[in-house]
C-alpha cells in the first residue's frame, strides 16, 4: 500500500496550500543560502558585509550615472560601463577570497581595510571624471570610511586616511596639469584642506570605537565564561569534575519519572573508597584529594555517555546506570573496581594504590527512590562487612536489614 500524501492546508482566504510545496520550497531557499553563503556562520557574516558594500557602491554608481545624465562629469558610457564592470570585478575578487576561506590566511578575515583601500580606488576614478560633480563625490569618502570605524583600529585608519589625502592631491594634481575647463584650484584646494582637517578625526573617533568595542568584546567573554564556571560549579563537583549530589538526586526524579511512563528501569550504584582515612593521614589530603580525583577519572571511562556519575559525599560516589538491569549494573560496578584495585596512584615521588566497596540496587516501581538508595547503601555496607574490594548486590530484604559496622 502507497503511504497517504500529506493533506493539503486550505487558509480563510481560500487558498489550498500544500505541505510538500511548502517544504520543498523551504529547502530550496535553505539550499540557495547555503550555496550564497556557506556552512560557517563567521563566513556568512562577512559575506553579508561584503553584499551591504556592494549595494553602496551600486548607490554611488546610480549617483554618477545622474550626474552624467546631468552633464555635470566627464564620463562617456564606455567610462561608465568599465567603471561598473570595476566594481563588480573588485567585489566578485573578495566574494570569492572569503566564499574559498582565502580570507583565513590574513590577519583580519573579513578583509576590511583591503576593501576600504579598494574603494579607494572606484572613487578615485569617479572624482577624476567628475568636474563640477566632485565636490558632491567627495563625500563618498567618509560613506567608505563608515565601513571601517568599527573595525580598525586608528593607525590603520590614519593609513586609510592618508591614502585618500593623497589621492584627492593627485586627482587635483592631475587635472590642473591637464588643464581642466572650469578647475577652480582656490575651491579644489579648500575642499583638500577641509579633507586633511576631518579625516584624522574620524580615524580618532573610529579607533575610540573599535577599542570600546573589544573592551566590551573583552568584557562580555569574561563574563560568559565566569557564567560557564558558575553553571559548571552549580552541577558539578570541582575537585573530580563529577555531578553533585543536587544534581544526582534531580537526575533520580527524572529517572524515576521516565520509569513511570513505561521506560525501563535503572540502578543505583555507591561507592566508597576503602580506609580512605588511612589514605589521608598516611600520604596527606592532597594525595588524598588526588585518588579522588583518579577514581572519578578510571570511572567515567567505564560508564556510557548517557549514565551519570556523582561525588555524593566526602569519599561516596553515585552512579546512577539508566534503562539497566541489576546484573548489567553489577557487572558495570564491578568492572569499575577491578580497574581501580590495578591502578597505582602516583603522588610526588610516592606511590600507593586503593580499592572500592559498593553497593548495587534495581529501582522497582513500586518504591521511593530514597528507598533503592538506601537498599544500595545497605549492600555496601555488606560490602565492606565482608573485606571491603568487593560488589554486592541489594534486595528488598535491605531495607529492614541493620547495618553491620561504620564506614571507614
């Protein structure tokens, strides 16, 4: 039997709109962005800056064709053809330098001061042909410089503005020499001057951004990262990296939920370290804190990904082995001890080595969850009743069972 096609959506206005049209034409616009501007998000954002560029020098490129509509330049369409081919040639360079990951391989990836001197260029060759219009063009400088105040830092933008002083001196220059009809030097020269007195401030004022901006930057990955450590600290245990015991016990009502709603069942599992005092007062409690520390390593490397290991109390663990049986967790645990009775733990120039004890029980539905705890703290204590270095598993019996002897 063919699977039944997705119904069709019929909207208030009447029209019939189909969910495999909708999806395809998602997938289409998620294909064509994808292909426009890559898998990484860093290259998007460039390339987005790049096309913002693109669309202003389409602005200015409209302005001159304007000012040649108006005769107001020196421009012939075969001028105005090669200077729009120009700009797309310019643009497409750096579309694909950065669309490639070229852009990597300079120190500044979203190639913004080699785009700036570029512009650079275009407008030069739109004030050299631009006679009465030069003023106005002139004004497209600061438009380019815009791009670069909040992403360099003010020597570069000095250089910036030094570059376009002396270009607008040569276009000045270059005219004069020809003998343009209707140059006004008093007039050019004046404009030059007003240029030489602004462009230092907006490369002041832009380097005062750009360095607002990456204290903030700064700042702000600070702060995350402290939020990181805060949540990190608030979940875990610092001196092993395992969960706390707030954490476990969230985890446990989680688990004892999911049983509920049918879910297999899981296992407690403590563990104690064996004479751990001995540990302390024989080595020191910074080798103590250290087999600590090794324990909760050899650990997690038995457990899988979706299990949950805990620092419950001083040298007690728990952990918590979900959609598991009580003879897969017993293996588990005891696998766990046999690595850890084999590790020699080493310590500034002394050695010494450790075992575990612990206690193993199967969540059944009809308990509290404190209750599998317990029974599994009681099989612990039966582990350490009988020589400690050993596995027990509880049952139900545990829970009216006395406790044999004192941890130690």
């Amino acid at each position: 039997m063919l699977p039944a096609a997705p119904e069709a959506i019929s909207t208030s206005q009447g029209a019939v709109i189909h969910p495999d049209l909708h999806q395809a034409d998602s997938a289409s616009g998620s294909a064509w962005h994808h292909v426009i501007f890559g898998s990484d998000p860093k290259q998007a954002t460039n390339i987005k800056r790049l096309l913002m560029a693109f669309a202003s020098y389409l602005l200015g490129y409209a302005f001159v064709f304007i000012c040649y509509q108006l005769d107001l330049t020196r421009f012939t369409p075969l001028r105005l053809t090669a200077l729009l081919l120009l700009v797309c040639a310019l643009n497409g360079t750096f579309y694909m330098l950065i669309r490639s990951g070229w852009n990597r391989r300079f120190a500044d990836p979203s190639l913004t001061l080699l785009q700036l001197y570029s512009s650079l260029l275009i407008i030069g060759v739109g004030l050299h042909y631009a006679l009465e219009a030069r003023a106005a063009m002139m004004f497209f400088f600061f438009f380019s410089y815009m791009f670069g105040l909040f992403r360099l830092v003010t020597r570069d933008l000095l250089k910036v503005g030094a570059a376009a002083l002396l270009l607008y001196g040569t276009i000045i220059l270059v005219a004069y020499l020809q003998g343009e009809a209707g140059l006004d030097m008093k007039l050019e020269l004046v404009q030059l001057l007003a240029l030489v007195i602004v462009t230092p401030w907006f490369a002041l004022m832009g380097g005062s951004i750009t360095l607002l901006r990456t204290r903030l930057r700064t700042r702000n990955e600070e702060l995350s990262k402290a939020l990181d450590k805060i949540r990190m600290l608030a979940t875990h245990d610092e001196l092993t990296g395992a969960y706390n015991r707030r954490f476990i016990m969230e985890v446990l009502e989680r688990e004892v939920a999911s049983v509920g709603r049918g879910n297999a069942t899981f296992c407690v599992c403590l563990i104690d370290l064996d004479f751990f005092k001995k540990i302390n007062d024989t080595f020191g409690h910074a080798a103590g804190d250290h087999a600590l520390a090794c324990f909760a390593e050899v650990a997690q490397k038995v457990m899988r990904s979706q299990d949950y290991f805990a620092r419950y109390g001083g040298e007690e663990f728990m952990l918590v082995l979900v959609n598991t049986q009580a003879q897969a967790a017993l293996a588990c645990a005891e696998r766990i001890r046999s690595d850890v009775a084999a590790l020699p733990i080493h310590y500034q120039h002394q050695q010494f080595s450790m075992t575990i004890s612990t206690g193993v029980a199967e969540y059944a539905a009809t308990e509290d969850v404190k209750q599998t705890i317990e029974r599994a703290d009681r099989a612990l204590y039966r582990a350490k009743n009988h020589g400690r270095n050993r596995t027990m598993l509880a049952n139900h019996d545990d829970l009216s069972a006395a406790p044999g002897m004192c941890k130690a």
